[in-house]
C-alpha cells in the first residue's frame, strides 16, 4: 500500500518511480493526460481562462502545473488541446489560486507551440525535480478564438544591410536607449566624436494572422522618450545577435517598438495605426517595416573581429509578450560576412526560423 502511495505520487509529480515500485506505466499515462482550465471562487469564472490543471488518473485527481518555464508556447497547445484556439495570455501567477491551494501535479513542460497535446511536449528528465517558481505561482492561461501572427521577412535583411560608420555624436538618443556596445560609453568619455561601425538592415514585421496586434500594455503605462519625442509601446519588440560558428554570441542589439504601424498593407486591406500617441498596432494583412535608417536598428559590430564569417539572428517578440498563432515564423538566421570594410561586409543566406527558447 505504501509503494502503490508513493507511485502515485511520483505520477502525479511527472517522475518516474523507482523500479519494482509498481507496475504503473510512466509514459503511457503521461500520454493520456487530460488537461483542463479551472477558477477559483473569488475569481471571475470562464471557460477560456483560468489554471491549468492536469490529470494523470482519467479525472480522479487534478494538479496544477509548475510556472517555471511557462510561457505563450505552452498557452497555445492548452488552448490547442481544449479547442478553444490561442493563447492570448499565458502568466506565471495566482490570479486563479495558487500552489498552496492547488499542489503541483506536475513539474514542468516545454513545448514549441505546434503540437496537439501537452502530452507531446518535453518534460522530466529534462526539468529539475523540484519547482523554483516564486510567490507559489502556478500556470494560467487565457484563449482566445483569433490571434495575430508575426512573420518576418527575409529578403528585407538581406538587401538593405550594409556596414555604417558612425560618430558617436550621432548617437546621442541611441545610446540613451543602450543601443551601442557597452565599451562605447567608456570612449565616449575621452573621445566623443569616436567612430562606431554598425551593420544596419532594415526588418519588416508581418502580421499574417486573424487579429490585429496591439501592445502588450496599457497606453497609459507606455514610456515617453523625450529624445524622440514619442512613445514607446513595448521594452523589446526584436532582437538582433551576432554569434560565432560554435554559437557563442560576440555582439548584439535591440529595437523598442516605439511605434508600431501599419508601414504598408495587402491589397484590399486598410492601413489602421498610423504612429498616433493611443493607436499602436500592426493590423492582419498589413505590416510594419522597420527601416535600416531608424536609430537602433542595428547591430554594433565595431569590436568584432575582422575578415571572419558569422550568424546573424533577428527574433521578433523575442520574449513571447505578444500572443500569437505560432512563434514558427518568426525568427531569421542569416550568414554575415563580416570584413569591417562597407564596400564588401554584406549578409546573404537568410532563412526563417522559430523562435529559440
């Protein structure tokens, strides 16, 4: 009765039990796991939001999920799985309880986003035994029927890209938003007119879903950056990296998305956001292109070393802030070579990637 116990709770847990404990199958009851969204009574009751809860018993119990590595990822394929179609919020929170109230009954789960069930997703051995989430956080999700959907364009980058020169004393708003490597405030301090190098491309962010985007936070919560005179909507709307072959990252850069719009459209559709102050967003069919001419858009190269091929990665909603119908199309991994000459620096052999977790 003890080893059947202890079994039990190992299921539940997502572990495997030690042999000879029981003649329970790990892995096929991980399969038949089923999955469901539940509130709590101070909560405002739905059937497209709420914790995660998972069975491995057919029903007889429920446990919550650990919040660790949850993400819209994850969100997607419970939406997926209930049929009730994408995640437009995916927390690690107690909105909805907590682990005091409702135990783990699993550790964690790392999904790509595609798959049908949270059953496919990675999980124990790959996860730590014991859950780490603060403030006894638990998994929650909220569906949605539509969703938008970035897709990023590849001809853009590589086109457009080219290796500048540039002053120092043309960066003044760029470097107040960290947008030059980090030894540059350091020169800037005996040589202010010091040169940087900077590859710059320009990005087209194209919504290819059913829903329009919009920022993640309230208008009254965006920032106002005097050195551009407008608003900025998210923190971080892509990301720019340089690796080497062994994929060790030696450069990097950013883009706030300090004004999302509609920069053109598919035939048929009207542009809607046009950079105003309270209508931020990219609606279906349109795009927003960031062009290679907009400050921070770029990557500082100027202490990379010379005459060498690299990786260059550009990931839009890198930190999966902006729920969206798959997080497939949006990365690009592209080959840089990089000779620290402008006539010649070019990148080329872009393809698309999802994102990497």
């Amino acid at each position: 009765m003890e080893l059947l116990t202890l079994s039990l709770l190992l299921l539940l847990l997502g572990l495997q039990p030690p042999p000879g404990s029981s003649q329970f199958n790990v892995e096929n009851n991980f399969r038949n796991m089923q999955v469901r969204l539940a509130t709590s009574p101070t909560t405002a009751s739905s059937l497209h939001a709420g914790r995660v809860e998972v069975s491995f018993d057919y029903g007889e119990t429920w446990g919550t999920i650990c919040a660790t590595t949850w993400t819209k990822r994850e969100g997607n394929v419970v939406c997926r799985q209930l049929g009730l179609g994408y995640a437009s919020m995916a927390a690690q929170s107690t909105e909805f309880g907590d682990s005091r109230e409702h135990p783990w009954g699993m550790v964690g789960t790392r999904c790509r986003g595609m798959e049908s069930k949270l059953a496919q997703c990675f999980r124990e051995p790959s996860y730590p035994t014991v859950c780490n989430a603060s403030n006894r956080n638990i998994s929650t999700v909220a569906c949605v029927s539509k969703s938008p959907d970035l897709e990023i364009g590849l001809v853009d980058i590589e086109v457009s890209a080219y290796l500048a020169n540039v002053p120092m004393t043309q960066l003044a708003c760029a470097m107040e938003e960290n947008c030059v490597s980090a030894d540059a405030y350091v020169i800037r301090r005996t040589n202010p007119a010091g040169i940087r190098k900077l590859l710059r491309f320009s990005v087209k962010a194209s919504n290819v879903g059913n829903a329009d985007i919009s920022p993640y936070v309230n208008y009254k919560d965006w920032e106002w950056h005097q050195c551009h005179m407008h608003f900025h909507s998210m923190k971080v709307f892509a990301t720019f990296d340089v690796y080497n072959h062994n994929y060790k990252k030696i450069a990097q850069g950013h883009k706030a998305s300090f004004c999302l719009m509609d920069t053109e459209c598919n035939v048929g559709v009207t542009k809607k956001y046009y950079c105003g102050n309270t209508t931020q967003g990219i609606t279906a069919g349109c795009a927003d292109v960031y062009s290679h001419v907009l400050d921070c858009q770029w990557v500082d190269v100027t202490t990379v070393p010379v005459n060498q091929t690299y990786i260059l990665r550009v990931a839009l909603n890198p930190e999966y802030m902006l729920g969206e119908m798959s997080f497939e199309n949006n990365g690009a991994e592209c080959k840089l070579h990089y000779t620290g000459d402008a006539t010649s620096t070019r990148v080329s052999h872009c393809r698309r990637m999802p994102l990497w977790h």
